[in-house]
C-alpha cells in the first residue's frame, strides 16, 4: 500500500511547519486538507465569502488534477464558515463547481480560522472513477 500512496504539496510553508500535505492519493480516493483563500501572505477577497470560495475551489480543483482526478469525482465536501448568516453566497459559489455532480456536503460554523481574515475553509474526499 505504501507505494500506492501520493503525497501532494502546494509548497505552502505551513505544511513543513504542521506536517501535513495539500492533497493525499491512496489507490483511487484523493482527501485534499482543508483550503483557504490565503495567496501567500495575503488574503484574497478579504470581507467576501463568494469570491473566497470561488478561489478556495479553482485552487481544489488544480490539486485534484495534479491528482489525477477532477471536480465530477469530488463526493465529499465539506465547508468551515466564521458566519453561518453568511451561508448563501458560500452556497452559490458551491453550487458554481458542483451544480450537476452534487456531492454530499456539509456546511459548519466555526468560532474562527487561523487568520481573522478568512471567513471560509474547505475540504473535499474524490473518488476517482474507473473511466
């Protein structure tokens, strides 16, 4: 199994710091950590969850491929919001992406995020299909 097993990096430096991996490949299931809309040191769409999801999810699904999967074999999502008042337009921007693949999906309000900024995380489970 060990040989069956990619690790993928986005060469963040926060994964060296925790000891973590962007994504992990293990036959045909791909768990990809938590995502945010932290762009280096900044924060893109900073006060907007829509545009802070609509990132968080091209930069999912570029790992995904890297993968060797794609968005139509996601089965899993699950999204971390600061403002559950918020959960509309982090919706909308779901729906974007996932509109005819409809994995099941779970939305959770959390107390914060690790900057104060970001105001969502994501994480996806794909389960790359034997084409």
């Amino acid at each position: 199994m060990k040989d069956d097993k990619l690790l993928i990096s986005s060469d963040t430096p926060w994964e060296s710091l925790v000891g973590y991996s962007r994504a992990v490949k293990v036959g045909n299931l791909v768990k990809v950590s938590g995502t945010t809309a932290m762009e280096g040191d900044s924060i893109f769409g900073k006060g907007d969850i829509y545009k802070q999801t609509v990132l968080i999810l091209q930069k999912i699904e570029k790992i995904l491929i890297e993968a060797g999967s794609n968005l139509s074999d996601v089965i899993r999502t699950r999204m971390y919001v600061t403002d559950i008042a918020n959960w509309e337009e982090a919706g909308k921007a779901h729906l974007l992406f996932f509109k005819s693949i409809k994995p099941a999906t779970t939305m959770i309000e959390v107390n914060r995020l690790i900057n104060d900024g970001l105001l969502i995380e994501i994480e996806v489970t794909a389960l790359i299909q034997d084409k």
